[in-house]
C-alpha cells in the first residue's frame, strides 16, 4: 500500500502520484463533482462525501461516473480511510472531520489547487472583495479575441476542473479565485496575479478583517520575481500588505498617472510598462461606475502584456454589455428603472453600486449579515439615496446605521420590497437592488436573488395595474 501523499512543487509530479491513491473529495457541488472526475481520469480512487440527503443532492449527481463512490448525511471515518483530501471551496477547515485530519497528518488541498496540476498553461489568477468577477470576464473575452483556447473560470462560472476536462491543454488559464479558494493552495502558482481591491468581507467565516486579507494575499504564496502582481495602487488599506512581495509589481489607478503601470487618461487607457508604451482610447464604454472603469483597465492591461493587439481590447471595451446580477437593468415602469446589482453583498460594492448613478435612488438593500460597516455609507447616502427599503437577517443592523439619515423601512419579503420601492420612487428615480449582504438567509445564492427580483419586476405592472 503506498503511503499518503506528499505534495510535490510540480503540478505534473502531483498528478503522477494519484494512480492508485485513496482521495476523498468533501462537497458534492459543482466543484466537488468535476474534481472528482478529474482524480478519476488521473487513477485515483475517489470517495465523494457530502452532509446533504442523496434526496436533495439526486439532481447534482445525475451525470456522476459509476466509479466514484458516494456518501451522503454526513462525513463519517470513510473520510479519513484516504491519502489526501479535497475540499471544495464553501467547506472550512474548521470542521470537526478536518480538524482530526489534520491531527492525522492526512494532506488537505482545495478544488483550485488540485485542478493546477493538470496544466502547465500559464495562470492568470484575479481576487479582490469586489470586481473580480466582471474583471475575470472582461480578461476572458480580451484574450479569447487573440488566442483560440482560453479558459475561463473558477470562482466564475465552471470549476476550473471542469474546464480543464472540457479543455485539456489550454493556452492560457484566467481564473477568478476567492479567499475560501486560496485556503488550501500549496503549489498554485500565478504567472500574474490581480488584487483588485480589499475591504472588509466575509467576516461571518474570518475571526477579523486581517484574517481574511491575509487569505486573500495567499496568492502570492508561490510567486516569484518573475511573476507579475497588479494591484490598485488608490487603495490604501491594499498598500499596507504589499510591504515585501516577490513579484514584479504593476501598479493601476483611476487617481494618477504612472511611469510604470496603467491609468486613465481622460477617456484613454495608458499602459505603461518597461518597453511599452501603449494608449487605448475609448470611445464609449457601456459598464457603469467608476469600479468599472478599474476593471477594463486591468484587463487592458492584462491582454497588451500578454500579447493581445490594442485594437482587440478597444473593441472589447466598447461592446461588452457586462455580467447578470452587476447593474443589470431589468425594467423600466412609468418612468422608474429597475436595476439588478445582486451580486453587490459587499458594504464597498454598495458603494459603488451608488455611485454609478447620478439620479436619485430606492434602494433595496439587506440579506445575510456578513460583518460590514453599514455606517460608512451615510454620507453617499444622503446625497444619493430617495428611500432605503430593508430585507432580511441583517434589516435591523442596517436600520440602526441608516435611521435618521435617509428614509428606512422594513419589508418582509424581496417582494414586498420591490412594491414598497415602487410606491417611493418617482419618474427618472432608479430602483437599485444592491443588497450589501449575501443571500443565504432567503435565496440559495445571489443569482437566486437577482433572478427572483427580475420576475418581480415583469410582474409589476399587473400587480399595480400600470403599463411600462
């Protein structure tokens, strides 16, 4: 019997020794599934384990090969019978299952880490509290515009396993990767890594914000002088981690211009950066907000470092109508537009959702409380918010914050809170959904959210008996 184990620096050494071992794979969602497949296609013998009922878990393992075995209700010592353990990303490390685990010495990898082995493609790797998603995709279409096999992925859209199931030999790999990602990274190594942005999240899983930035700069784990680190250089509280790291940093900013690095220049891009001197100009540009405005001009700069023709990422910029859930209007009636900024379960995507509009605003906000300082938003509120309807678990919070400062009501249900922001706004107000929690208490996810809240507003105008 071969001994547990050991991860080795080199993705494919890693891969080698899976024929034959016992992996157990902890989480029988999309990651959890498709890392399964991918240890299958390597030899490995896998056992995928998962706290729910195979009732509730019957419709996600309908495509799950017959080879891998399957135990469902709970992590029992099965677990523990194997050589190495992966986790998917929504499991912490905490658990009792894990905890003896490791007093076992038994290696723990997450789904990220375990899907780098099978690729020698160059990583581009995007984290931040806010904009990682729409810059991962802004990047994707940039370079699939140049390079025909491209993966996208991770925290967006497919695991990285399973595109690399789907792609086996890409030629570049962007992926936007999270915190509960880079937990459980070892060898994960980034040819260029993206910091967007860092302010306080997720502080219901970390013990405090320090914590959880520290996770975040996890990224840099296996970074070298080689490698190359952009990172918004506008953002104070980021400087203070970037002290003494190994990468080649490449500085972004809305706020100056650089001699090395890139910025707007009015309605131009500059990207400069030993040799290169390049401008983009941009004619128009249908993202909204100035977060936005940080998350093309990462991508411009990812695709001209990288090889992608100035023309490819104009064209890109100027025709990329941005991503469901990240201010997507879903409706006008009697003169008030409705947007969908589900994805905004953050205090800072708040904000940024609020200033990327200049008239005034009903805004639905509240979900699951994930620690954020509601507080700080009271002066953009003021100047931009109408009326404050509040949802959830986390109502009461944001009331005490927001109370005596803009108008704030309580509703009951997503839905009533579309019809009572209806009832307060007037024509030219925008009804914004822009949560600043995540949506665990009432949906399965943001998209359940988001999704919830465009059919509410289809329905509306039978509900009122208006006509849009």
């Amino acid at each position: 019997m071969k001994g547990r184990l050991t991860i080795q620096e080199t993705g494919a050494e890693n891969v080698r020794q899976l024929q034959g071992r016992r992996v157990s794979v902890l989480g029988a969602g999309r990651s959890g599934k498709e890392v399964a497949r991918l240890l299958r296609l390597a030899g490995a013998q896998v056992l995928l384990s998962d706290v729910r009922s195979t009732a509730e878990l019957t419709e996600a393992l309908r495509d799950l090969p017959d080879d891998v075995a399957l135990e469902t209700g709970g992590h029992s010592e099965r677990v523990l019978d194997a050589d190495l353990i992966v986790i998917s990303p929504g499991i912490s490390l905490d658990i009792p299952v894990l905890q003896q685990a490791q007093r076992l010495q038994i290696p723990i990898a997450g789904e990220l880490e375990v899907a780098s082995w099978f690729t020698t493609a160059p990583i581009i790797a995007i984290t931040g509290s806010n904009g990682k998603t729409t810059t991962t995709a802004l990047t994707g279409e940039i370079f699939r515009y140049q390079y025909a096999d491209v993966i996208v992925g991770g925290n967006i859209g497919r695991p990285f396993s399973g595109e690399l199931l789907k792609m086996p030999r890409p030629v570049f790999n962007i992926l936007e990767v999270s915190s509960f990602q880079l937990e459980t990274i070892h060898t994960f190594h980034p040819k260029a890594a993206v910091i967007t942005n860092l302010s306080p999240n997720h502080l219901d899983r970390y013990s405090d914000f320090d914590a959880y930035a520290r996770a975040k700069l996890n990224i840099l784990k296996n970074m070298t002088p080689d490698d190359l680190l952009l990172y918004n250089v506008d953002d104070a509280v980021l400087g203070t981690y970037l002290q003494d790291v190994r990468p080649a940093r490449f500085p972004f900013s809305l706020k100056q211009e650089l001699d090395q690095g890139a910025f707007w220049q009015g309605q131009t891009i500059r990207i400069r950066w030993q040799e290169l001197d390049e401008s983009i100009p941009i004619e128009s540009m249908r993202l909204r907000g100035p977060h936005n405005r940080y998350n093309l001009l990462v991508a411009a700069a990812l695709g001209m470092l990288f090889g992608v023709e100035s023309r490819r990422v104009q064209q890109v910029a100027e025709t990329f109508q941005g991503l469901p859930h990240r201010l997507e209007p879903v409706g006008e009636l009697n003169g008030v537009v409705f947007v969908n900024d589900s994805k905004a379960t953050t205090v800072q995507s708040l904000e940024f959702a609020l200033q990327s509009f200049e008239e005034p605003i009903v805004l639905i906000a509240g979900g699951k409380d994930k620690g954020g300082d509601f507080h700080a938003l009271v002066p953009l509120l003021r100047e931009r918010v109408r009326a404050a309807i509040l949802i959830g678990q986390a109502a009461a919070r944001i009331q005490e914050a927001w109370q005596g400062q803009v108008p704030v009501e309580r509703a009951g249900s997503l839905e009533d809170a579309v019809l009572r922001a209806f009832q307060r706004a007037q024509p030219g107000d925008v009804v914004l959904l822009a949560p600043a929690c995540s949506s665990f208490d009432m949906f399965r996810d943001y998209e359940e959210r988001g999704d919830q809240f465009r059919e509410l507003v289809q329905k509306l105008p039978h509900r009122v008996g208006a006509t849009s």
